[in-house]
C-alpha cells in the first residue's frame, strides 16, 4: 500500500509532467480532489486528525489505572506498570475480563504522560515520532486473565503491533515459554506479510529474550560439539 507521501508526490509529479487536470488526476491516483488540490499546494501530508475514541467499559477503572501510574511515579524503572500488566490486574483484582489490550494500552499512554507532567516530573513537551510504513514494531508478552469453562485462568498474550499503521497481532498462550515466544512472532510475520525492515522493539521483556539467546547459544554450543 502506498503511503500519502508517495501518493502526494506521484501527483505532483503527473501534473508537473503531464499537466494532467485536477479531475484526471483524482481518477488516475484514485483519491478526491481535495486530495489532490492539497498535494498542489505542499508535498507534505496534513496531519490527521486524531480521533477521540470513548472508553466505556474503561470507565469505571480508571481511578485503579490512574493508582497504578501513581505509583510508578516512585518505583524502579524495571518495576514500573507495562499496558499488559495493567491489563493484567485490572483482571485480577477488579474482575474486569472483558477490557481490550488496545484500550487499556492508549489510556496509559495518555494519563501517564500527563501524570508525571502534574508531579513535575517531565516538561509538557511533545516532540512529534515518524514511523516508516513497515520500518518498526513492538512486541509485548505479559499476563492476562481469561475465564475458561467458567474459571477465571491465567494466561500470556503476546502482542505484536507495527509502530506506523497500528496494526497488531494478538496471541494468547498457556506459557510464557520460548516455544510461545517463536510462534508468536511468526504467526505475527505470516499475518502481515512480512518482517520489520528497520528493528522490533521489546517492552520488559527481558526474560524472554534471555531464554531465546540461551536456546540458540545452547543450540549453536551441540551443533559445535557434534561437528567436532
């Protein structure tokens, strides 16, 4: 898929080159001509509004979230709360089984940034991110409740999300093993089509990481032994 950069640019190009018109254009790019009028006026996208999405179900947690970030205002840094551990023990301790990972995940992007802002504790700043179309990803592996057969059971997610569209792959094992760990990874490859070109971003997941370097460090020491 072509990103609106790219399609700014090809019409620019068209009507530089070929003089196309604004409705001959609109057809050939496939855009409305409101596109098009903006790509003739700057080569660079307007950004998009950001939606404000409702969080009903959210609601009548967010105090316990907001309590949790309240806390990580004087935890270690490797203690602090991730989404999915937040997710976790909402789940938990306030039985709230039917909150989605993404809900959970843009709230405490947003209350944390703007409680540590209230405690002094950064400047209200924001520096816009560029992500390259299919250029980063993220990758989350922690613990969500889910009720099976009637009985509440604890289980890992894993969460792979590419940093640019948005879009993500979720993953729910009985383990938090090496062997879940692999296969979410490729069920995420196989779902997108493909890998990150740039790098994967890991969040807390130390552990994880650790038993997979083990287990190919383990693997290449036997394949050594037997060559030998």
């Amino acid at each position: 898929m072509r990103s609106r950069v790219d399609v700014f640019a090809e019409i620019r190009r068209d009507a530089r080159v070929e003089g196309l018109s604004v409705r001959e254009l609109a057809r050939r790019h496939g855009v409305h001509r409101r596109t098009v009028r903006a790509a003739l006026i700057s080569a660079v996208p307007p950004a998009r509004k950001a939606s404000v999405r409702s969080s009903p179900r959210l609601d009548r947690f967010k105090l316990a979230v907001d309590a949790m970030l309240t806390e990580d205002l004087t935890a270690p840094r490797k203690q602090r709360h991730t989404a999915t551990r937040i997710l976790a023990r909402l789940a938990e301790e306030h039985e709230a089984t039917d909150l989605s990972y993404s809900t959970v995940r843009d709230y405490v992007r947003l209350r944390r940034a703007e409680i540590e802002v209230a405690a002094g504790r950064r400047v209200d700043a924001f520096v816009p991110q560029g992500h390259a179309p299919g250029a980063e990803a993220e990758v989350d592996f922690g613990e969500v409740w889910v009720i099976l057969a009637g009985v509440k059971t604890k289980c890992h997610m894993f969460v792979f999300r590419l940093s640019s569209s948005g879009r993500a792959v979720h993953r729910v094992y009985s383990t938090q093993g090496q062997e879940a760990f692999l296969e979410g990874h490729i069920d995420a490859f196989e779902t997108i089509g493909g890998i990150p070109t740039t790098h994967i971003r890991y969040d807390n997941l130390t552990s994880a990481v650790t038993k997979v370097l083990f287990g190919i460090w383990a693997s290449s020491i036997a394949v050594r032994s037997i060559s030998k």
